[in-house]
C-alpha cells in the first residue's frame, strides 16, 4: 500500500504550525489591502482590475464591483489612459519597466471626474503566470497644496520685499544649517550670493560710511556682548560709490538653556525715505521761513516806530551836541550826557534789528539747551513793539527755575510771537481795560514744560475752532492761514502739542508744551 503524498502546501509547512487554508490566505490578503491607508489595486496582465482596497474606495470614489474586471484605465486621466495598454504590452514583450519597481508621481482621475496628484508605485507578483502587478497609490493632493501655499507665500515674500527694499537673513551659529540670504538682501548690498556666505553682522562694517561707523560699532557691541536687539540706522557706500540708508534689526535666538543659536534680522534701504523726509523737511524750513517773513511784515510798521524813534533820539542829542560845542561857555558834561544818550539809544536801535535779522534769516534748524523764560524775555523786544502800536499790554508771568528743553529757540520765538500777534489781532475791538496778553511759563504734572498766551479778546466761534489749525483756513483778512499750522508742526516736531481752551470770563488761551531736556542735554548748555 502506498503512502498519500502530502499536498504540495504542506511540504512547505513550518513545523509545529497547521497549514493555512486557501480561503484563510485570501481572508488574510484582503485584510492588509483594507488595513492600508494607500489605495492598492491589483491587476492582471491585460490591466484589468482584480483586487480594490478599501482606500481605493475611498480615495477614487468607486465601489469595489464597480470596477473590478475593468480596465484600471478608467482611474487615469488624458494622456495616461491612452499610453497605459501600450505600455503593458510592450513590457511584455520586452520587459522594460517604466514604473515598475521605481515609482513616480502622476495624476489619477476619480469617479466624479476630478483629477488629483498622487505617487505610484507598481510592483509584479513573483511567479506568477500569466503576471499581476500590484500598484500603491499615495494621495498628495494636500501636500501639493501645502507645497503650492509655501510656493506662494515664499513668492509674495519676495516680492513684497522687493517692493519695500526689505532684506532678510538668517545665520547660524552652530553651523547646523546653512545659512540664508535673501535675494533682496543681496541686490541691497550689491553683492551677489556666493560673496554674502562670511561671517555676516561681523564683516557688514566694511561698507559702513565713516560718519556713522561709531555709532554701528557701538551697536554692534551692545549686541555681540550684552545679547540686546541690534536696532540701528547707518549709511553704507557701495562698491560703485553710491551711498544707501539702511535701517538694521536683529536679535539673538537661543536655546532652552540660553545657548545663542542664529542671529535672525533684516535690512530695509531706507534711502528713498530719507531722500523724501529731507526733501519734507526742507519745504517745511521754507514755509517756516515765509511764515516768519510774513509775521514781521504785518508787524512792520510797530519795528519801523521802534527803530525811528532811538534815530530821532540820535539826531535830537546829536544836535544838542553841536549847539554845545559851539556854544563859548560850554559845559563838556554836557556834551559827554548827550554823547551817552546817543550811544545808548544807538544800541537800542541796533539791538531791535539784531533780533529782527535773528528771527527772519534763513538758517539751518539747530537745536540746543533752551530756557523757556529767557527766550520770553528775549522775545519781549519784538512782541513788546506790535503790542505798544496796538494799544495792548504785555505781561509776563514766568515759574522760576524750570527745566530746560531741547529745541531751536527761533523756532519756538516764532511760535510764541505768532500766538501773540494772533492774540493782538484777537482784542482789536476790546475795551482798553481788557487789552492785556499774558504769556506765561509752568512745568505740567507729568513733566514738561508748558508755554500759554492768553487774550480778553472776543474768543473762538465754534466753527472757527474746528478749522483753527488746518493750513490755509483764516479768518484774517489778508492772513495767508499758515500761521498756526506751521507752529502745531514745529511743536510736534519738538516733540510737545498745541491746543487752546476757552480763557476765563472773554478770550482764549492758547497752550503749548515741551519735553524736557534730559539732563545730559541740559548740563552740555550750561
């Protein structure tokens, strides 16, 4: 009797484990083809399907028995479905592999029509006859959008850099990364990529214009020593001579236990911006030049009384003089009295044109140390003379030993004395018993030191004060409506404000104030 031969499974079996069924193998393979987060699809020789994966499903929008036993055609899109049949046929007959075993990324269509991105790769079941082939399909459809956002933002970047002159980079100090230019940063510095791959903060000092390498060295000090932000405004000279603005800011990022990591800052061309702020500022010394021109021209004829009458005073003692000298009991003392009073009234004169020729040149802004009570005071010459022609009193009435500001004193002359004019005009129709401006001086609770010219006059109508200090709005006849704008300007810039508030019983007050002097500021002037 012959012994049974086991079947052809069995004398593959492993010892001490039972054989596994056919149906179990098949119950196992759809397992794994359910479990995969990939779509799998296995197909026969000709491309027809076989076996559909639940993320097939998923994925293509088919049910399983929709699409096995078709062509896996029917999952591609224009140009693959054409190329796809020919290309299993020419594999078989020549057994170049295209796909198979490398993978690439290609489009698949689903259901509904739509087209999505995805990788594939496609593998051929060993010894098997006549072949399948199994293919994995990865959906990257949200990682091209990812990478597509990225694209653009990286895009847009670019180009909103370009458009503000703004570079960036990053540096690593320890060498984990390479690190990163930008292409702006480069076209800002004129240097091409290769050239900004040194060690960046520490070599930038080679374009740096000598007027402010002091200050950059300083600021890179603090940086490099102290850990604080770099936060500086210099001039670089390029390689062609050309001299850019640069605005500099970077900081430090470390690690969880401090360790410094990468320097990570940018660089903004701020030269068009200075150009335009030094061109703003020159038309601003220009109107503010006009305005005091104007200001003297309507206070011209108070001046021309001022000085005539130290001249007639000159010619009446210097007449005196020559009836003295001629006289033949002439008593020298006095023709030495008449020669004082000549000198004296000769120094008036000049005193009042000095000031004028002060207030009304040309000049380059420059600030320093001020002494608001002195400045009044030396104001008292010029307002004083509008004031007595207009019948109205000056009063003063100044706080002892206030701080110091830092300002430009014609500046703030200028100010003052058009809020005074302002403030004549104001009480033209007064009683003379009201006709009085006070010019007063105090130091703020918060600090600063505020400057007020008060009149009696008729006050501001309601309409009037919204408009007050918008340029070319008036409500003097021949005034050119610059006045008050130019001085809330020349207040901002020294950093205060100008405002005004109804003056007790009939009038106004106009207020404007200045910060202090810091006292390093105010010791330099002393």
């Amino acid at each position: 009797m012959h012994q049974q031969r086991p079947p052809a499974a069995a004398e593959h079996a492993t010892p001490g484990v039972a054989p596994r069924r056919p149906d179990e193998s098949a119950l196992e393979f759809r397992s794994l083809l359910d479990a995969a987060v990939d779509a799998i699809i296995v197909i026969d020789h000709r491309g027809r399907i076989e076996q559909f994966s639940a993320s097939a499903e998923r994925i293509f929008g088919y049910a399983a028995a929709e699409v096995i036993g078709q062509n896996v055609d029917v999952l591609m899109p224009a140009p693959y479905r054409a190329e796809h049949d020919a290309y299993l046929e020419r594999y078989q007959h020549t057994g170049e592999a295209r796909i198979i075993g490398i993978g690439r990324e290609v489009q698949a269509r689903r259901k509904d029509g739509s087209v999505f991105p995805c990788e594939l790769a496609v593998g051929k079941v060993q010894g098997v006859v006549p072949p399948r082939f199994i293919g994995f399909i990865h959906d990257i459809t949200l990682r091209k959008l990812a990478d597509e956002r990225l694209r653009r933002s990286e895009s847009e970047l670019q180009l909103a850099q370009e458009l503000a002159n703004l570079g960036n980079y990053v540096v690593h100090l320890d060498r984990s990364e390479p690190d990163y230019y930008s292409p702006q940063l480069c076209r800002i510095l004129g240097i091409g990529a290769a050239e900004a791959a040194f060690p960046f903060i520490a070599s930038i000092g080679r374009w740096v214009h000598p007027g402010d390498r002091e200050r950059f060295d300083e600021a890179l000090r603090e940086f490099a020593t102290r850990g604080q932000a770099l936060d500086c405004e210099y001039r670089i000279v390029l390689e062609d001579g050309a001299t850019r603005h640069l605005h500099h800011i970077a900081h430090i990022v470390r690690d969880a236990q401090g360790t410094p990591l990468k320097h990570s800052g940018t660089i903004h061309d701020v030269t068009d911006r200075r150009a335009t702020e030094d061109e703003a500022r020159q038309l601003q010394e220009r109107l503010t030049h006009f305005s005091r021109l104007s200001t003297m021209g309507e206070m011209a004829a108070g001046l021309a009384h001022e000085i005539n009458q130290p001249l007639a005073a000159i010619a009446t003692y210097a007449q005196a003089c020559q009836r003295f000298v001629r006289s033949p009991d002439r008593d020298d003392a006095d023709v030495l009295e008449a020669l004082e009073q000549i000198n004296a009234q000769a120094l008036r004169a000049g005193e009042v044109i000095r000031r004028l020729r002060n207030f009304v040149k040309n000049r380059e802004v420059k600030r320093e140390p001020v002494d608001c009570n002195r400045l009044l005071d030396d104001l008292r010459t010029l307002a004083e003379t509008d004031a007595r022609l207009h019948n109205v009193r000056l009063r003063i009435d100044a706080e002892p030993s206030l701080p110091l500001v830092y300002a430009d004193p014609i500046q703030l002359q200028q100010v003052v004395l058009n809020l005074v004019r302002n403030a004549i005009d104001a009480m033209s129709e007064a009683p003379a018993t009201r006709r009085e401006v006070l010019l007063s001086t105090r130091q703020s609770p918060d600090g600063e030191i505020e400057i007020v010219v008060a009149d009696h006059g008729s006050g501001l109508a309601p309409e009037a004060a919204e408009h007050l200090f918008n340029p070319f709005f008036t409500t003097k006849a021949g005034g050119t409506g610059l006045g008050l704008a130019i001085s809330r300007s020349i207040v901002r810039a020294h950093g205060g404000r100008l405002w005004h508030t109804p003056n007790e019983g009939t009038g106004a007050r106009f207020h404007f104030t200045l910060p202090a002097a810091p006292v390093s500021l105010a010791s330099k002037g002393e």
